[in-house]
C-alpha cells in the first residue's frame, strides 16, 4: 500500500528524491534503496501516488513516499540531489519551474529522462545562472534495467555530475567490475549518447523485423522456427539483447488460440522521438547516418496502415517467386555486417558532436558502458573497444583491422541477401541503405560529379575540377535548336 497519504516526520531525510514514479522512475527508485540509499519519491499525479508500493521492494524500508512537492523538497538532504523521470518536453519543463522555487543555491537536479539535448543545454544554462546544477542523464534499459542495473550516460558541469557519479555507479549495470555509467561532458552531453544509443537502437530493431520478413516471407520459415534461429544466433557473434527478446518474442503464444502473438500485433511501429532526434542531429552534423534515418523513415510508412492496405489492393507486386537463394549462414552474417554499418555510423556521429560540441566525449566509453544493461548491448561492441583502442582516431570503424574478415565474407552475404529480398519485394530499409553506405564509403568516385555539375548548369553555384585548382562555372545548356523533342 501507499504510504503517500501520511505526512512525513519533519526529521525524516533522504539521501536522493526521485519525482515521477512511472516505470522507470519507481524501478530506479527500487534499485537505489535496494542498495541501502535513502530516497524520497513524489509524482505529480495523485493517482500515480496512490499506485506506489514501496513494498514491493526489499529496499521498501528505504523508500520515503511525499505527498506534495514541498514535502518532498524538505525531505532531501541538502545540497539536495533530485532526479526528475518524467516524459520529455513540457512535464520537464514545468516541474523544473516549480522546483526552482523551492530549492537552494547549490542544489542539484538530474533529468533522467530521454531529454533531447538541446533542451538540456538550455535548461543547465538558465539553472546554472540560477545557482542551481545542472545534469542531464541518460538512463537505458526499460523496467529491468531500471531496477537491476541501467546504463547510463551523465552530462554536466563537473561539479555536479562528479556528485552523483558514485551513487549513479552503484546502481548501474556492471560488465566484470566495471560500472555501466560515464561522463561524457558538459550540458546535453549525456543526452546526446542516449539520443545516439537510441538512433542505434531503432536501426538495429528495424534491421532485425527485415531479417524476420526475409526468413518468414522468403525463406518460408514459421515464428517458432524463426525463434529456433534466432536463439543460435545468439549463441554466436551476433549475441545481443535486442536477438535474446526477438527470440523469446517470436515463440510467446497468443492464450486464446495458441498462434504466435506477434502475428496478432498491429504492423504500425510507435515512437517517440528520440530516434528522429537521433536522424536530425545527424543531418544537422553532417554526418551520413542512411541507416538510423531509414529506420525513422520505415516508422513513419509503418503509420501509414490504411494507405498501404489500399495500395496493396492496386500496385503489382514482383512477379518474381518468393523463394530465395538465401541460406540460414548468409542472413546471420547479412545481418552481422548491418549491425556493425550501423553501430559505424553511430560512432562517426559521436565522434564529430563531441568536435562540434567540444565534448570530451569518450568512443570507448560509449562502447564500454553500452555492453551492459542497456537495449543496444552486443557482443560485437567488445570488437568496437579493440578497433578504438588500436586506433583512438580512426575515422570510420569500417577501417579497423578488426573488421576485415567480417566484411570479407560479411558484405557479399549482405548483397546476396539484399538482391533476394529486392527481387522478391521485401522491403529492407536498412539492410539496403548498410550496403549501400558500405558501397560509398568505399567507393573512391561517386556520381557526385554530375550533381556538381547539374548545381552549376541550373544555378551557376560552380565546381570544382579533379584536373586543376580553382572554382569553375560553365556553359552547360545545348542551345534549344539542336534538341530534337525538347520536354519545354
Ligand atoms: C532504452 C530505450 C528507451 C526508449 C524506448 C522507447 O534505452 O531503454 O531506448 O529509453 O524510451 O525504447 O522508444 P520509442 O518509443 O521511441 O521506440
């Protein structure tokens, strides 16, 4: 039962108060009572109150529920450390500007949320200029990870995240000894990690629903063979949590009929930002991401059911056989090779924000920290921290030597299974647009001279030439007379 209805001891106090006690809130106020820290909890929702067991948890003794928001701010030891866990965006925003009044110089307050970091740059300046600190944190992991130990990616002043580094440590999952928590600089620089953990996270999903789609659609494979795959597979180099849960998923039975229940779950994927978050920053950085864009992109059409069940009714489908010259070996490595164009592409973007942002923004870190507790976790991520610690400055992980046996076998198996799904019409998003990453990335001439020069010939915006130096701009157009069917 709640305790939330009685008023606190005025001597009561509490090492750490959480605000927001939805899932991951509650779980991580679970975890830090668990490990002996005194925490006051507070949800700005009565009825989430009233849902609130401390019970529940063997560290139930050290949770402290508030009824009211002032009750909660004098029960927190002074300098008071406060972690907000509510939705990103506006409940962020209003509950800060409530604190602000009841708190004091020196207090700190911690946005756990999945903040976009910009809001977080925002909000450490104005509280910073208040005498408040500022930090944003990255939390990942869903309700198990919350409660038995999360990643987690710290941002802010060093004041303030070098004070609740130990407590974040304890909590936090562990790989060996070492703790899944870092510090990855200033403002929204923890956010940023989470942000990109998440761009990840999508591809990474949306590259494994296209491999279910070949095996099913295909390859002609039934859920509960697919689950049989999928648990070998993790077995092997493509071990991953997000392989583990895929799965567990595909062999969960429907209790009314017994059919797979995944067969019974609408088609049309949710979201709520991050992963856009993730595709824009990317695009505002420069830096080509194809992948985590794509699976943004596959989202969006996912929404669009009606539509797509009109078109299915009308536009032809490949008159192609749906069998494929596919074998189990070639999808794993297919799908091996993905996963590390994606994880590159998620690195070049961590490495050139922390450039942008003058962030000491560690690549190992990030790689260290994601191996535990968090969705992307990989067995590919021990070879990411080699590749990097061979070469710290490496500028595109497709570079390292750890990688060339994989891509020697991986990438022809990647194009081999990314024609069969072509011709067979299954549409893979991210499984093409890896391969096609892959294909520029390597290619040391790109087509890019003809947009040049169609720049030059519709708006005089000039070129440069691979024969001389300077900038050029010229005469293009074939004079109307000598075309023959001119289109104007
Ligand atoms: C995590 C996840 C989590 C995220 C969910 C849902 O690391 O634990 O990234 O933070 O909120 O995965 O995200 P979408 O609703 O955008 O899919």
């Amino acid at each position: 039962m709640s305790n939330t209805n009685k008023t606190l001891a005025p001597s009561t106090s509490a090492e750490f108060g959480i605000i927001g006690l939805g899932v991951m809130g509650r779980n991580l106020a679970y975890n830090l009572a668990d490990k002996g820290i005194r925490v006051v909890v507070y949800d700005p929702f009565p009825e989430v109150r009233d849902s609130f067991d401390p019970s529940v948890s063997a560290g139930g003794p050290n949770i402290l529920a508030a009824g009211s928001l002032q009750e909660f701010v004098q029960v927190v030891k002074t300098p008071r450390n406060i972690l907000i866990m509510l939705k990103a965006g506006e409940p962020v925003t209003a509950m800060i500007q409530k604190l602000i009044s009841l708190l004091t110089r020196g207090d700190l307050i911690i946005d756990g949320g999945n903040s976009y970091y910009k809001d977080t740059e925002r909000r450490a300046v104005d509280l910073e200029a208040r005498g408040l600190a500022f930090a944003g944190m990255g939390v990942s992991g869903g309700e198990k990870g919350a409660l038995e130990g999360p990643a987690i990616m710290l941002g802010g002043s060093k004041a303030a995240v070098e004070r609740i580094l130990p407590i974040m440590k304890t909590i936090s999952a562990r790989v060996g000894t070492r703790p899944c928590c870092e510090v990855f600089g200033g403002g929204g620089a923890g956010h940023f990690v989470k942000m990109i953990h998440n761009g990840i996270e999508y591809a990474e999903m949306q590259a494994i629903a296209e491999v279910y789609s070949i095996l099913r659609d295909l390859m002609g494979h039934e859920e509960h063979q697919i689950s049989t795959i999928f648990k070998q597979w993790n077995e092997g180099p493509l071990a991953a949590y997000l392989i583990e849960i895929t799965a567990d998923i595909l062999v969960t039975q429907d209790p009314d009929d017994g059919m797979p229940l995944v067969g019974k779950v609408m088609d049309v994927a949710g979201q709520k930002g991050t992963g856009l978050w993730a595709a824009q920053s990317a695009l505002e950085l420069g830096v080509p991401c194809p992948s985590l864009v794509e699976a943004v992109v596959a989202r969006g059409l996912s929404g669009l059911k009606r539509e797509r069940q009109l078109a299915a009714e009308t536009l032809p489908e490949p008159s192609v056989e749906k069998t494929s010259g596919c074998s189990l070996p070639m999808v794993e490595k297919a799908l091996l090779t993905t996963r590390l164009i994606i994880f590159t592409q998620g690195f070049a973007l961590l490495r050139q924000a922390a450039t942008t942002y003058g962030w000491p923004l560690g690549l190992i870190d990030a790689a260290s920290i994601w191996r535990g507790g968090c969705v992307i976790r990989a067995a590919l991520l021990e070879d990411i921290i080699k590749a990097l610690e061979s070469d710290k400055d490496i500028p595109n992980l497709l570079l390292a030597g750890q990688f060339k046996n994989m891509l020697v076998t991986g990438v022809p198996a990647l194009r081999a299974v990314s024609s069969a799904a072509l011709m067979g019409g299954v549409p893979i998003p991210v499984l093409g647009s890896a391969l096609s990453y892959y294909d520029s990335y390597r290619s040391a001439h790109l087509p890019a001279n003809l947009i040049q020069a169609q720049r030059d010939c519709f708006g005089a915006h000039t070129y440069e030439r691979v024969d001389k130096p300077g900038t050029f701009h010229s005469n293009w157009q074939v004079p109307a007379s000598q075309k023959k069917n001119n289109p104007q």
